[in-house]
C-alpha cells in the first residue's frame, strides 16, 4: 500500500524525517526517516527490492511502521534496468549496463556523509538477496553487514570471494520452494544452495564444519564474523516483522 506522500526534503546529513530522493549519478536511492528516532545516530538498513523497485518500498506504509518500531532509517535503491529495474547479477541480467556493486557502494558512502546513520546494512528480498550476496563476496568493503532473505547466488558458487567477513543473516522461509537450503535440493535450478553460498563467503571455509543452534538459527561460532542461517515459518516471501528483526540482531552483535 502506498501511503499518500510525505514532505520531501533533501537526502542531506541531518534530522529530517520522511521520504527524501538521494540521487546516485544518474539513478535514485529512496530513503525514509520516520519521525521520533532517538537524539543519536541509529542503524540504516538498505534494502533490496527482488524487482528493484525503490520509490514505492519507501511509501509502503507496513514498511515504514516497522521502521519506526525499528527504530531505524530505510533505504531503498532503485534497479538498474529499464524502467529502473532488477539487479545484475547472474547470467540473465547481463543485459543491466549499470555496475551494481559499484552504485551500491556510492550508496553506501553518501549515507555514510550523513549524521543521523551510525552503521549500515545491506539486505534485500529474492534477487535481491541474490545482490546482497554478491556486495558480500565482491563488493567494496562500505557495509557494516548483510541481511539477505530468501535469496543467495545466482547461477554459480563464487570460487573466490575478496570482500572481507562482515556479520551476515540469511532469512528464509522453512517451506521456500524457490530458493534451495543445499544446491542438491533442487540441483536445475539457477538458484544455488544457501549453504554453498554462505560457505563461499569465508576466508577459511572450515569455519562451517561445526554449527550451533540459536532458537530458530544455525550458527557457524567459528567464523570470522557473526554467520547464521535464520527461518521463519513460510514459503518465499517477506516475513510480517522482518525489520525488527534486523534491528535485534544488529544491536546484538553491535555490543
């Protein structure tokens, strides 16, 4: 649901609350404030769209009442394709001509101009998690950590991932029948297996070899950065409450 629009003001440092444009070269990142955040910087969470819709995200009434429960400032960057949407990564987006890991980063580090942001995270939803992963293994070292949700990557397992280890939750409906758990789940599909891909991402892959149990999460305790693998109970979609549930674990492995 889109809420009727809010004030615009300028994506500038600074307390101002709702939906602002911040323009990336020629492409926009949406960002929403809400109104009554505490007096000190908070998280950011950017936000990944499985189509790379931007603008819309930033209006969505659900969304932005999580992000004042959260407590957190939104960001929504738009895709890079035609009209502004999708994201290049995999084989089949090789169309997209916008360099994502590039433009994400410049997203990254307008917000970090601001002084209302004290850390910030990248997630996103189904291709969009397939980005998230993909900023995780190559991208430049400007996120505080990643939040993917039901999606990881996309056509092959990264052999070689230089970006280093940054706190990482993967969120994932138990009964997801579109992205696998293990490649061997569903081994014709584009979609490669979340345990491949959060293995792929470890400096030493060994790290994997013991895991605990958390309430609903697996986690890898060896690796060099907080790694879990967190379920909810649905299939592929976007769980009621999501973003608290970023915030919770951001504040825990920010102590």
């Amino acid at each position: 649901m889109r809420l009727a629009p809010l004030v615009l003001l300028c994506a500038c440092a600074g307390p101002t609350t709702g939906v602002s444009a911040m323009p990336i070269d020629a492409w926009n990142a949406w960002v929403y404030v809400p109104e009554g955040l505490p007096d000190e910087p908070v998280p950011a969470v950017v936000h990944l769209h499985y189509a790379g819709e931007g603008e819309g995200l930033a209006y969505n009434g659900e969304l932005q009442r999580e992000l004042t429960d959260a407590r957190m400032i939104g960001v929504f960057p738009e895709g890079g394709g035609e009209p502004g949407d999708d994201w290049r990564v995999g084989r089949n987006k090789d169309d997209i001509q916008r360099d994502d890991r590039a433009f994400l980063a410049d997203v990254a580090r307008a917000l970090r101009d601001r002084d209302d942001i004290s850390t910030i995270w990248l997630g996103g939803f189904s291709k969009g998690g397939a980005m998230t992963y993909d900023m995780a293994c190559l991208g430049e070292d400007v996120y505080d950590g990643f939040l993917p949700m039901g999606g990881a990557m996309e056509d092959w397992i990264f052999e070689d991932c230089p970006a280093a280890q940054r706190p990482f939750r993967h969120l994932q409906g138990r009964d997801d029948d579109r992205w696998p758990v293990r490649t061997e789940d569903d081994p014709d599909s584009s979609h490669k297996g979340i345990i491949e891909s959060i293995t792929a991402l470890q400096d030493d892959p060994s790290c994997m070899d013991r895991s605990v149990e958390a309430g609903d999460c697996t986690v890898w305790p060896d690796c060099a950065a907080d790694t879990r693998l967190c379920f909810f109970e649905g299939g592929h979609w976007e769980p009621d409450g999501f973003l608290i549930a970023h915030r919770a674990w951001i504040d825990a492995v920010s102590e």
